[in-house]
C-alpha cells in the first residue's frame, strides 16, 4: 500500500515538473510576440509574394507560404478577416523581414511604413528600416482601419 502511494507522488510530481517546464519554454519563445499559425485548407491557394522594402524599394523574390510560415515564425504578423493584427505589439530588430499574413478572402492594402496591397490569403515579406541613435516606432494601417498594430523597431 505504501508503495502505491509513493509511486502515485512521485509520477504527480513529474507531471507537475513536466506542465511547468512546458509552460516556462512557451512564455520564453513568446515573451512579447503570439504567433497565430492557421492551417490552410485545400481549396484556399497557397501563395507566393514578393519582398518588399519599407523605404519603397521593391526587391522580388518568390517563397512559398509553408517555407515563409517557418523562416517567419517569429516575426510573422497575421491579418484576420476583420483587418485586425495578430500580435498587435511587437518588438523587432532593425534591417529584418517581417512576414504581414493576409489570412482573410479579401484583398488587403496594407500599410507598414509604405502602402502596398496583399492578395486574399498572401503574403508578403517587409523589411524593416535600419535605426540609428534611437529606436522607432511604425504604425501599421489595414484597408480603412488605422494602426491595428505596433511596431517597435531596435537597432
């Protein structure tokens, strides 16, 4: 009986360990970012997008949604069918790409420093301007509505 009971604390306190150390790892990997990853279903196209600078130079460069949602994952923002930013805060380095993910069936013009529209369900890669002395911070805009998210850029 007293083995019982002692095998039954001990496998309480690995689950115990278990759920904190998940939980620890997630909070650290999220801090100030939640990144929302749909999975698209077969009769929505996967799409590829260009690279754009937020100075208005365009650069193309073709890459496909699956390999986007993994070299992005991070700096990913997501757009809803209600033109709202998931996440809506965030803080990014200067000079790196960010992913604006249309996730709606409608076409979206999309503002992060300069304007540019997102087919339904596309992408497209930003690249963030380098900061010197200070950091900045960008507004993004979304069809009609008006800073949906928060961009802090650091150097």
């Amino acid at each position: 009986k007293n083995i019982k009971i002692f095998i039954w604390i001990i496998a309480s306190i690995i689950v115990v360990i278990t759920v904190i150390l998940i939980f620890s790892f997630n909070n650290k990997q999220t801090t100030n970012q939640k990144v929302i990853v749909e999975p698209i279903p077969a009769s929505k196209p996967v799409s590829t997008k260009s690279v754009t600078k937020t100075d208005t130079k365009t650069e193309t460069a073709s890459i496909a949604y699956a390999d986007a949602l993994v070299k992005y994952a991070n700096t990913r923002i997501q757009l809803d069918t209600a033109c709202q930013a998931h996440p809506s805060n965030v803080t990014y380095k200067d000079n790196i790409g960010i992913m604006i993910d249309n996730r709606s069936p409608e076409t979206r013009t999309v503002k992060v420093g300069t304007t540019f529209t997102i087919k339904p369900w596309g992408f497209k890669i930003v690249v963030l301007p380098d900061v010197y002395l200070t950091s900045k911070t960008i507004l993004v805009n979304c069809d009609q509505r008006k800073n949906i998210a928060t961009i802090l850029i650091q150097e």
